[in-house]
C-alpha cells in the first residue's frame, strides 16, 4: 500500500522548499518593494514592516510550484490552473496586466499568513486544505477572498492582521493531526 498523501506531503517538503528559493532568487532582480506599489488605503491595511518587507515580481503566467513532480499526482491537475497571483513566503508573483490594489491586498494577507505559521507550516496547511476542495473552500483562500472582498467595497474597519492570523492558526489546527512530528 502507498504512503498516505499526508506522509508524502511531509517527504515532498525540502523539494518544494528548494523549488521556491531557487524560483524566487530567479526573479529577483525583478521585484519592487510593495511600499513603492502600494496606494494610501493598501498602506493603512498592514504594518508598514510588512509592506516594506514584502516584494513583487511581475511575470507572463503564474502557476503554483510543479508539485505533482514532487510525488504528489492528486495536486499535479491544480498546479497546471492559471493564477492572478501567487504569494511565496515575501515575494509574490502577478501576472502582468492583472496588477491592481486589489491583488496586492490578497497576495498581501498570503504574506501574514506565511510569516504568522511559519515557512512549512504553512505549506503544510494550505496543500492538506486542499484535499477535497475547491481552491477557494481552502480557509486560507477564503479569508484572503472574504477580506479582499471588504477591502473592495471600502467596508475593512482597521488592521486585518488580527483576523488573518487567529484563521491561519485556525487551518493549521483543523489539519496539524495528520502532521504528528
Ligand atoms: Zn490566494
């Protein structure tokens, strides 16, 4: 019998670990502080530590990481799905034409969340949420989705911080069982 999806999602770590370093040192040179991008109500949303520590790169096409290489088939139809966007630890990526304050705000509480669970947990979390679902039923999305939301229509009273990190905590708990090391 094969090993359960959780064990390989444990096992494919350090191949997606390197994967994004590699891809996010690739594209460097590339990136703007989201400071110098962002528009005064994005500033009033987040400490400026993070808007300053956060960069963007702009890119043809956004994909997820190529994890169905990483042993893990149930996800390799996933990462083929177009992105607007996709956040790795500080750095996200957007598809150029797709920039707005918008996604920069979504792609911005993928950042909180990265930096509040830390680098492998929150990969952990976000690829077993994601075990049968829909991308966007993944609580990691949802919020991101729901605030962006808010966000939009004016309606976001104060820092979302708070909130974005109890539902990061949150995720990880509802999944942290299938992760006993
Ligand atoms: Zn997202």
């Amino acid at each position: 019998m094969s090993e359960s999806i959780y064990a390989r999602l444990q096992q494919a770590l350090p191949s997606i670990r390197e994967w994004i370093a590699q891809f996010v040192a690739d594209h460097r040179e590339n990136g703007v502080q989201l400071s110098a991008l962002a528009e005064p109500a994005l500033l009033r949303c987040f400490p400026v530590e993070v808007l300053a520590g956060t960069t963007v790169v702009a890119l043809p096409e956004v994909r997820f990481p190529p994890v169905g290489e990483f042993g893990l088939p149930e996800f390799a139809q996933m990462a083929e799905m177009p992105l607007a966007g996709i956040t790795f630890d500080t750095t996200f990526f957007v598809k150029a034409g797709a920039q707005s304050q918008s996604l920069y705000f979504h792609e911005t509480v993928h950042v909180v969340q990265w930096e509040h669970l830390g680098f492998d947990r929150f990969l952990l979390t976000y690829a077993a949420n994601m075990i049968g679902r829909e991308y966007v039923q993944n609580p990691l999305e949802a919020i991101a989705y729901s605030l962006q939301g808010e966000f939009e229509a004016g309606k976001l009273s104060g820092s979302p911080v708070d909130r974005i990190q109890t539902s990061a905590s949150s995720a990880w708990s509802s999944v942290s069982e299938f992760f006993p090391s």
